[in-house]
C-alpha cells in the first residue's frame, strides 16, 4: 500500500500553527521505571505550561493502552510497536503546534531512537526520571513490582526485564528526595527555552 500513498500538503502548515499559538511545539520525553514519577512529572509540567498559556497535552502509559494500542501485550515487539504508535501520535500533535508530554518507560536505547527517528532529535527533550529501583519498588502503588518478583508478570522493567537509560538526556531528575514543585521548577526553564519562537 505505501507505494500508493502520497504525502498531501496544506496551506496551513506546523509553522503558521507555531506563530499563532506563541510558542513552537515539542516532545517531552519522560522516560524511566515503573513508579518513578513520570505521569506525576508530565502532569505537573502540563499544569505549569498551561497556566503560562502554551498549549501541552499529555500522553500516558496506561492511558494509551486502555484505548489504540489495547491491542497490544507487553512481549518485546509489542512493547516496540507501542512506541513507534506514541511517537507517531505525537508527530501529528506537534504538526498541530502542541507541546506533547509523554511519560513511557521506554526501557532500551533502541526505542528510544525510533521515536528520535521519527519526530526528529530537534523536536525532542527527553527527560530521564532517574528514581531507583528501590524507591519505585516502594511506592508500587499498582502492585506490579510485587507480581513481577512472585513470577506473576513476565518480562516486567526492572525487575526480569533490563532498563538502560538515556546516555545524554537533556535532564537527569530524581523524584525520590525532592518535592515535585522543586523538580518542574528545574525542568520548565529548559523547556521555554526550546520552545520559543526565536530560538
């Protein structure tokens, strides 16, 4: 089928979006374990781009596998197809001049560069929540850690699958000893710097 589909353009375009809403657009990346405060982060980070006035939404792990990718599992190439689906996603919502959080473990490089690849690396901030292991393990609020040590989920980050994070993420921020409004107030100045216009 792809030989048969043609790319069409239109009038209005991501750039004449970008300049009526003041700001251009943006993925930010959450990237890190189960627990580590990503949807938290990503959350906050909305409230305070939104009460400046840029125009953000915010995509989530779980939210997104309640609806188009409930068609997926969590085995390896399933677990890709789902980035690949995010990063597909946000691409479209940047062309509509949004700033796009997404909070996803994406645990390898590799998923990691097919969104790079797919939104561009200069549309990128990605933002690695660097919490540990333990602490995550703490917080469980879904119960999911303790399931993945009885053996009850496979292939669970952190736990029976790897993690490798981010070699030269644009923000480093653990969550576990510094209250949220601290955090955001380190990651927002980065991220108003990337999305103004004349930048």
């Amino acid at each position: 089928m792809g030989n048969n589909t043609y790319k069409q353009n239109f009038d209005i375009t991501k750039g004449v979006r970008e300049k009526r809403n003041g700001h251009k657009s943006l993925l930010i990346w959450y990237t890190g374990l189960s627990g580590s405060g990503k949807s938290t982060l990503a959350n906050a980070v909305e409230q305070e781009l939104y009460n400046k006035g840029y125009n953000s939404y915010t995509l989530d792990g779980d939210n997104i596998r309640r609806g188009i990718n409930n068609d997926l599992g969590f085995n390896q190439e399933d677990r890709l197809e789902n980035i690949r689906r995010v990063a597909e996603i946000s691409k479209l919502m940047m062309d509509a001049g949004i700033i796009v959080n997404a909070a996803f473990i994406s645990p390898l490089i590799s998923d990691r560069n097919i969104i790079k690849d797919i939104v561009g690396v200069k549309n990128i901030f990605e933002i690695y929540v660097s919490t540990s292991l333990e602490e995550c393990e703490k917080r469980d609020v879904k119960g999911l850690y303790e399931k993945a040590r009885k053996g009850l989920i496979k292939d669970f980050t952190g736990i029976t699958s790897k993690y490798v994070p981010p070699k030269n993420p644009d923000v480093v921020i653990d969550t576990q000893d510094k209250d949220i409004s601290v955090c955001v107030n380190e990651i927002l100045p980065k991220i108003i710097s990337k999305i103004k216009l004349d930048a």
